[in-house]
C-alpha cells in the first residue's frame, strides 16, 4: 500500500518526505497518505493526527462565513459537525476515526474532487485514484458502461470509472464507511435543488457571497492566476477578483490575433490587470512519457483532447498557485452546447418527456464508431437518467440543465483538478452553492439569456459591460427566449446537415496542435489497438477506427471521437 501510495505521489510531484502510515487500533484499517512539501504549500496544512483519529483534505475547502481557516485540517476537525452547511469550493475532506473503524468522506458540492471507492467482499478501499482502487481489491474486470459513454459523451457516466466495481462518491454528501458498507446523506445535489421551491433573486447577496468566496480563498497562500477571453465566465471572475482586491496574473492561449487575445489584452489595457499569452505548444515536445502520465493521473478519465492544456501543468512549481476557473459557469446560461441551453426554451414540445429524451439522446456525439451494443448502453442510461430526475421533481423541461450540471459537470468537469494538482488548487466559483441555488431560482428563459452573468458584472463592476465579448448578451426579455431558441435550433440543424455528425471538425482551416500530434501517433495507437482487450471492440467499432485513423482528411474530421478512443487505449495500455 505504501509503495502504489508512494508511486502515485510521484506521478503528482507530491512530497515523499510527507508519506505517513496509520492504522486504527484493532488493525483492520489503514490509512496512507502523501501531499505536497510543506514549504511549497502557503498555509495549507494537509493533516492533523490525534491518537484516536485523523483528518486530512485534497483540494482547497474555504469557509463560506470567513470564521476560520478551512485549508486547515485542525481547524477542519474543531469544526467537523458544521462542515457540511458551510464548506465551499472544490475539495474532499476525509475523517478517520482509529478506535470505531470508520471513515468519515465530505465531498464539494458538485463532487469535482472526486474520491473513488471500491469493495470486494469485506474489505474497502478510498482513494483518490481509481488505479489504487482497483488494485488494491484486485478488481480486473472493465466497465462497459462507462467506457461506451466516454466515446459518446466525453466522460464516465453515473460517477463511473473504467474500473468496474470503482466508482467515486457522490457530490455535496457526507458518507460514512465502516464494516457496513456506505451510508451517504446528501446535503446538496440533483435532488435538494429540485425541491428548490420558490426563491428569491438577490444578486447582490450572490455578489457579496462570491467576492467573499474569492477573498477567502486566496488567504490560503500561493500565486493567483485567472484565464481571461472574450467570454462570460472570465470576465465575471476577473471581476470577482477585482472586487476583492486580489492581485492576481491573468493568462490568455491562442493565436497572437484570436478573438479572445484581442479582447483580453483590451481589458487588461483599459483596467490594468497583469496579462500574459500563453505559448504555443509543438507537438513534437510532448512525449510519450508525458501523454502516459496524463492518463495516469487522470486514471483514463479525461480525455486526451484535453491534453493541450495538461503540458504546460505538467512542469514543475516552486509554490502551489492557486487559479481561478470557469467550468460550470454555463449552468448560468442554461448549459454548455445547443442543445442544453435550446431544449429548456422550446415553446413547441420542451414540457413533453418524449421531446426531452430526443433532444438528449442528440447529445451523443460518437462519430459513429459505437457498436450497436455500445450505443444502445449509453442510451439506456439516458433514458434512465430522465426519469430518475423527473422522480426527484425536476420539471421536465429541465432535465437537460440537470444533466448538464450534475452529470457533465460533476465528471466531466472533475478531470480538471487532477490535471493542474502538480501546481495549483483550481477554484471555480460556478460550482458554488450560491450560484447553483441563484441560477435555479430564475426561469430557463432568464438562464438562457444569461442574466446569472450579466447581473453579477452590472453588480460588481459595471464597466467591464463596456469592453466587447466575443458575442454580446442576448436580449434581455424572457419572452424572447422561446423565439430565439427557436432560431438557434434550427441554425445548429443546419450546421448538423452540413458537417455531418455534431461536435466533428470541418474539413480545412489550420492543423491545430491536436490534429498535429494524433497524426504524430497513428502507429503507436495501431499497436495498442492490437493489445486492447476484446471487450474494447465489443464497444467501439474497431475497422472504423483504424480506417478513419489512417486517412488524414477522416482524421480530422473526427479528430475529438479518434481521441477518446485513443485515450482509452492508452489507459489500457498503461495499465497492463
């Protein structure tokens, strides 16, 4: 235990100075823990051990009263009755206790950092890797489920993971884990926020609560850094930041004349906020030990389409930073995508479940390379996922902002702490209570024209509405949410039409970096496809992947479905 424990740090550039054993009095449980060099992290202190229990947290809590230090694992513990009313950002917090055997998990609301937990027979393994999981229980067999899903979706559905019988906890939960099993109470979630009721819309009480949030986060020590483009959410975090006197570094990738350089470098002009462009990455510089130990510390579950971002985290820091992060922010504009933010806002159809399920089911985008028995398990789940939300209440033209939120965001979205965990906590102040809560106390008309956004920056600092967006706010009158809905549909029917299978890439324009370097690993991923095991091809159709591979125009043109399957091969591969 120990020794995977010890493997899995290194992969993270933790500390092995800090690797410590401990086990409860009767022997039967033991803890392994290992974190980042105690000067490298400000004023985290990761653990705190008493005789009788320990506790200890990944990612960063802060306290949403701003009474007391929550990146503190004392004070965690002096604290442990009230931490689930009043914890915020993204983390887990883990309670020991070595005289009843028990273990004590509190997860973020969202559940971003995740915490993986498995069982075979009586013992039980947690973690934070889902490698460790498995390995520990000897659990072997692969999740077919999960696998068909991040072809078609782009994560592990239902908190999966590749590992069957390896799953991650559930978001804004306390579970205790003992001899029993799992017993979790949920304090926050799918199903609280559809029993929502009536509330309230009090910006400025949003406003304050978020500023609060920002200030009470970066106490905990390290340098700030915050994306800025020509987009909603980081304009609306730059502001949260400004508001809060934070001295922060704000970045920017893309082209020297991309849209969102251009407009980022006019913000940062007009209101003097420190900027930098991020370079460009070559291809060739990304090695195969690189791409390896992204998966790994993804455990399969981010997809290497991401894996841009991942290079320049992949270098060692001096300091835990701290970066502020925009997943999540369109939950304030009635989710990511067409059909998301379209479906709630329908006049014709959006309150039928029938019409719901269809437009869900057109979120899979697996450029045909499902089998038919991949892809009738992933709708299977979709159905599924429908009627479990109406069960809870949700209304049903809101089933797919409830997918968005706590499906996609709460897997999909999870990845990114993991990716960044070498060099910085990510905050995202999306995931928040008190943005969920204020967002779901509108209508999907006034989330869909994104009021949520353009209310906290009329709040909090006006003038940053006075620098162009890349597209600028829609109207502000619900009445027109039905019509332009309606335009919006039918103009992504067309692009459909015309580029063949959603979310695939036009043939033409610049090779981008991605399409660079999947050209680069076509041999590579040839050879891993031979090696993977048979339950892969069960799934995904294996002449048409290596077909489509091959051919450098089909390759482009599926390039993000090509990459999912690649990552799953090279996770199978890692893991052999």
């Amino acid at each position: 235990m120990i020794k995977a424990v010890a493997d899995l740090g290194g992969e993270f550039r933790l500390d092995p100075g800090t690797l410590r054993q401990t086990r409860s009095r009767s022997g039967t449980m033991t803890a392994v823990a290992v974190h980042h060099a105690p000067d490298a992290v400000g004023r985290r202190r990761y653990v705190a051990a008493w005789p009788e229990r320990v506790v200890m947290f990944n990612g960063l809590p802060i306290d949403a009263t701003g009474s007391f230090s929550a990146w503190d694992a004392s004070e965690l513990d002096r604290r442990w009755p009230s931490l689930p009313s009043v914890l915020e950002g993204q983390f887990c917090v883990v309670r020991l206790d070595l005289e009843a055997d028990r273990i004590d998990v509190l997860t973020d609301p969202i559940g971003v950092v995740q915490v993986f937990y498995g069982r075979r027979g009586d013992a039980a393994v947690v973690s934070s890797s889902a490698r460790a999981v498995a390995s520990a229980l000897e659990l072997d067999a692969l999740d077919p489920l999960a696998i068909s899903a991040f072809l078609a979706l782009g994560w592990a559905v239902e908190r999966r993971t590749f590992h069957a019988g390896v799953g991650a906890l559930s978001g804004g939960s306390l579970h205790e884990i003992g001899a029993g099993g799992v017993r979790s109470r949920q304090h926050f979630g799918s199903s609280t926020t559809a029993r929502r009721g009536a509330r309230p819309s009090q910006r400025a009480d949003l406003a304050r609560q978020l500023v609060g949030l920002s200030a009470e986060a970066v106490r905990a020590g390290g340098p700030v850094r915050c994306a800025l483009t020509a987009g909603r959410d980081t304009r609306v975090m730059a502001a949260l930041l400004r508001r809060a006197s934070v001295t922060a570094t704000y970045y920017t990738s893309g082209e020297a004349e991309s849209t969102d350089l251009v407009i980022a470098r006019e913000l940062a002009e007009r209101f003097g906020l420190a900027h930098e462009p991020e370079p460009d990455i070559d291809p060739d510089e990304v090695s195969a030990a690189q791409t390896s130990r992204f998966i790994r510390q993804n455990d399969g579950l981010a997809s290497l389409v991401q894996l841009v971002d991942y290079i320049d985290l992949d270098r060692p820091v001096q300091e835990l930073g701290i970066t502020f992060w925009g997943v999540g922010g369109e939950i304030g504009r009635a989710g990511s995508g067409l059909l998301n933010n379209v479906a709630p806002n329908l006049p014709v159809g959006s309150r039928l479940a029938t019409v719901q399920r269809r437009l869900l089911r057109l979120k899979i985008d697996d450029a045909g390379l499902l089998t038919q028995s991949g892809g009738g398990l992933v709708l299977g789940f979709l159905d599924r996922f429908i009627d479990e939300r109406r069960r809870e209440g949700w209304p049903t033209r809101e089933v797919s902002e409830a997918f968005y939120t706590f499906e996609r965001v709460a897997s999909w979205g999870a990845t990114g702490p993991r990716r960044a965990a070498g060099r910085s906590d990510l905050i995202s102040p999306f995931c928040t209570r008190p943005f969920v809560d204020y967002c779901f106390s509108l209508t999907p008309a006034q989330r869909y024209l994104e009021a949520p956004h353009r209310r906290l920056l009329e709040e909090i600092a006006p003038e940053f509405l006075e620098v162009r967006f890349e597209l600028p706010f829609k109207a502000r009158n619900p009445a027109w949410a039905g019509l332009l809905a309606s335009r919006q549909a039918w103009a992504g029917a067309r692009t459909r039409r015309r580029h063949g299978v959603a979310g695939t890439v036009p043939p033409g324009g610049q090779e981008s970096f991605l399409d660079r370097w999947l050209g680069s690993q076509v041999a590579r991923l040839e050879t891993m496809a031979e090696e993977a095991p048979d339950l892969v091809w069960d799934l995904i159709d294996r002449d048409r992947f290596t077909t489509w591979l091959r051919d450098d125009a089909d390759r482009v043109a599926t390039r993000d479905s090509l990459l999912r399957i690649a990552t799953v091969l090279w996770w199978a591969s890692a893991s052999r």
